[in-house]
C-alpha cells in the first residue's frame, strides 16, 4: 500500500502541466537524438546541462531522463530501417534489418514500440519497489564502505565500457586526477593548477562534458566523412495475432533480464540487449529464425533495453553513485540543482523522487504516441545534411559553456576537452571511466580524508569493516580474474588474423 501511495504522490507531481511539457520535451528530443547518426543521449545531455540553470529542478530532472530512455527507442528505428546502431541499438541491427529487407520494416519498427512500452512498465515497478528498500541498506555505509563501493564502480565500468581493465582503470585514474584540480578544501591549496588563476575553481564539468563527448563526437563523425541517405520503405505497423503472441513472451523475458542488468555496476542498455538476445536464442520457440529476421530478435533487446535504462536510475538515486556515464551526467545535473543523489534523497526530497519515477510511465505513454504511429515522419529526420546539423550544434555547445560563467576560459577549456576526447577515439579509448573518475574522485578523496580520521590514520580499517572488506575481497578477486585471464591468453601467444 505503501508504493500505491507513493506512486499517487508522484503522479500528483508529474502530471502538472509544466512536467507533463518538460516529459514530453525530453522524449521528442532523445526520439531525435536517437534517430540521429553520430549523436546519443550522452552528448545530447551534456549538450543541455546548462540549460538545468534556468529550468526548475524537477522539470529538468524530468527532461534529461525522458531524454535518456527516449533515445532508446530512437535507436532502435535508425539501426532497424537503415542498419545505422548506436551503442545500445547493435543487436536491433541483426533481426531488424532484416526483417526491413524483407518488407516487414512496420512490423519491426511496432514490435520495438510495444516491446519498449512493456519494459519500461516492468521496470518502473522494479524502480518503485527497490529504490526505497536498497536507500534504507545504504544508511548503513560509512565513509570506508562508500569508498569500497566507489572503487568497485570503477572496476565494473572500467571494465565493461572499454574491454580492458588496464585501459578502463588508466582512463578513471585521469579523471579521478581532473577531478582533483583546483583549490584543496581542507587546507586551502591549489593543485594541479599550473599557475592558471582560471583553475583554482577546478575544470568546469560541463566543459568536460561537452568537450569529451559533444564536441569530439561531432568532429569524429566530419572525420569519418560519407553521407548517408534517407529511408523510403514501405512502412505497415499492426501485426497479425500470431505475430503478436510471439511479441509478448520475449518482452517479457527482455523486461526481466534488463531490469537486473540496469542494477548492476557497469551494466545497463549495452549488456542488457546482448544478454536477452542470447537467452531468446537459447530458449524460443523460433530460435531456428535468429538472425534471419525473427521477431523476438527484436522484441527481446527493446525491452531489454528500455528497462535497464529506467531501473540504472536505482544505484545513483538509492546509493548514490552512478553506473555509466550518461548516469554520471544525471548526476551532475542533481548536483547542479542542489540535490545530492543517495540514501537520504528520498527522505529529503521525495517530490523529485516519485514525481520522476511516475514521469517515467507517463514518458513511456508519450513514447508510444510518438514513435509507433508517426516514425515515418521521424524517418524524414535522415535528410537533415551534415554540413547542416553539426555547426548548428557546435554553435550551441559555445553558447551552453559561455552562458554558466560568461567567461571564454571556459570555452577554451572545452575547446581544449574536445581535442583530447577526439583524440582518446582515436586510440579507441572511452571518456566514460574518465567521466565516471571526475565526477566521483572529489567524493572518494573526502571519504577516504573522512575514515582517516574518524580511524586517526588506521588504513586496515578499510578492511575491518564487514562492508567495505567484502567489497575490497570482491574487486580483488575481479582483478586477479583478469589478471588470469591475461596471462592465458597470453600464453597462447598472439592469433594470427586472416
């Protein structure tokens, strides 16, 4: 009764006309974005953190998560009609665009709607159910088991978004340092500033934000050159009913499996397509027809997809540290509006809280509307050029970063940020450990400064505790896992590429 209650308190809250505006602001836009090549929620959201300023806090919350699970479903259009993926669109690409190729281009694209629909519902009961319970576990963490946890985060993510532990680790540590930069709160002294006066407040996030993700991303996208062209195929929606039976169990099944990823440090859209795709192929009827244009192929990695974008809200809101990058973002965009994501949020602001998670069902409602019956009019979006769409957007990625503290350091520091981010995809290196290590160092290094004290210098109290020696056991036991794994396949010794 308790949730039934919450959930009315939050609908009171989400369904003003103002959020219900910002919902659907966020959806239409991360529909866009996802549509889009060579753009993603990631950026989109650094993109708009600035504008948070001007927007009320619980408006703004509200756009950028309709942005994040909005593109989702866009991803899944542009890799089902024109074989064009995103990170969390890849397994869309092998069934979808297959089916496209068949004429079955409507089907396809209804299957991803109903089956996004249904995973974000399943997951938004998860969200409402868990998040309060794991908020009340966190009041148990002290300062060492914020570390431990903090540290474990970084592995996982490290790990998961690169591929190499070595590389994920490396970028986390810059970032970790990035975030140390500026004026040490407890003495008083700069560091890292190079005797620049502009960075003794420290590098700005937005624009690291905007730099590593924003701007790099659209000069690697110029780099890479090619125009693509638009999509006119036949598009036909509604399914038969046999077709929709085959709809509903994989859904299903997508629903549950992205709703357990989404928890998880690390996990989240990519891992959860992957992981539905593979358990469809092993236990549907019609598993004979993955990979030639089954519609579980599609069915199972929308949901799967769509719920792990929801419910990887539930460690940055209950525990307070964030999953993956675009996470770390929602993150930012708390702090920036004076909320501090954790145990204590639902306690201190439970209007945010539950207003977001019934905006969600209700951005899910928006979803359908927009995407089922009129992605043949988001389609038209492909014959935007290039040369159009991107200086538009560099333009408006200078206007964000000069309008925080209208001072063009900033826009050089960004300017700077985007450099080294095209550089770091060109050596096929990820800034979202980087991101994750800017965002979270200043509090691991307060934690840690924290403990030592409450100790007076005892660092084996970081292993005493049952908490926090758990989770130190369980990275060293990841680590020593790969390490292992390294040394295996080093003995091999190196595979010759045909």
């Amino acid at each position: 009764m308790d949730i039934l209650h919450n959930l009315s308190f939050g609908f009171e809250h989400a369904l003003t006309w103002q959020n219900l505006m910002y919902c659907a602001i966020g959806c239409v836009v991360g529909t866009l974005v996802g549509l889009l090549p060579g753009l993603g929620p990631l950026s989109t959201i650094s993109l708009l953190l600035p504008l948070t300023y001007s927007i009320p806090t619980d408006g703004s919350i509200i756009m950028l998560a309709g942005i994040y699970y909005g593109a989702q479903y866009g991803d899944s259009v542009s890799a089902i009609t024109m074989k064009i993926p995103h990170a969390a669109s890849i397994v869309a690409c092998i069934d979808g665009y297959q089916m496209t190729l068949k004429g079955k281009t409507g089907l396809a694209l209804f299957t991803a709607g109903i089956s996004s629909f249904i995973g974000g519902t399943v997951a938004i009961i998860v969200l409402a159910t868990l998040a309060p319970t794991l908020g009340e576990v966190a009041l148990l963490f002290g300062p060492a088991d914020y570390c431990a946890l903090m540290l474990l985060g970084f592995v996982c993510v490290s790990f998961v978004t690169t591929g190499s532990m070595l590389n994920g680790l490396a970028m986390t540590l810059i970032g970790v340092l990035l975030g140390l930069v500026g004026t040490d709160v407890n003495s008083g002294a700069l560091r890292f500033t190079m005797d620049l006066p502009f960075l003794a407040d420290g590098v700005g996030l937005i624009s690291v934000a905007l730099g590593c993700f924003g701007i790099a991303e659209i000069v690697k996208n110029l780099d890479e050159g090619g125009e693509r062209t638009p999509f006119n195929g036949e598009i036909k929606l509604m399914p038969t009913w046999p077709e929709f039976k085959r709809i509903i169990p994989s859904a299903l099944r997508g629903s549950v499996i992205g709703s357990v990823l989404g928890l998880l440090p690390g996990g989240g859209p990519v891992i959860a397509q992957f992981a539905a795709y593979a358990v469809d192929k092993r236990f549907s009827k019609y598993k004979h027809e993955m990979g030639d244009g089954a519609i579980e192929g599609v069915a199972g990695q929308a949901a799967a997809d769509e719920s792990a974008a929801r419910t990887s809200f539930i460690p940055l809101m209950s525990i307070g540290i964030p999953e993956n990058a675009v996470m770390a973002l929602m993150m930012a965009a708390f702090i920036v509006k004076g909320v501090q994501p954790g145990p204590n949020m639902i306690a201190n602001h439970p209007d945010l809280f539950w207003g977001l998670v019934a905006s969600m069902w209700v951005g899910n409602c928006f979803l359908v509307i927009l995407n089922v019956p009129l992605v043949r009019y988001w389609l038209s979006v492909f014959k935007i050029p290039f040369s159009v769409l991107f200086p538009g957007i560099l333009f408006f990625c200078c206007i964000g970063t000069y309008s925080i503290n209208n001072n063009l350091d900033d826009l050089y520091i960004t300017a700077t940020f985007g450099f080294i981010g095209y550089m770091f995809m060109r050596l096929g290196l990820e800034a979202a450990p980087l991101m994750l290590g800017f965002i979270l160092g200043p509090m691991l290094e307060e934690y840690f400064r924290r403990q030592l004290l409450i100790s007076r210098g005892d660092f084996t109290s970081f292993l005493t505790r049952p908490i926090s020696g758990s989770l130190l056991a369980l990275i060293a036991v990841f680590m020593l896992w790969q390490i292992f794994t390294f040394v295996r396949q080093a003995k091999k010794g190196p595979q010759t590429v045909v």
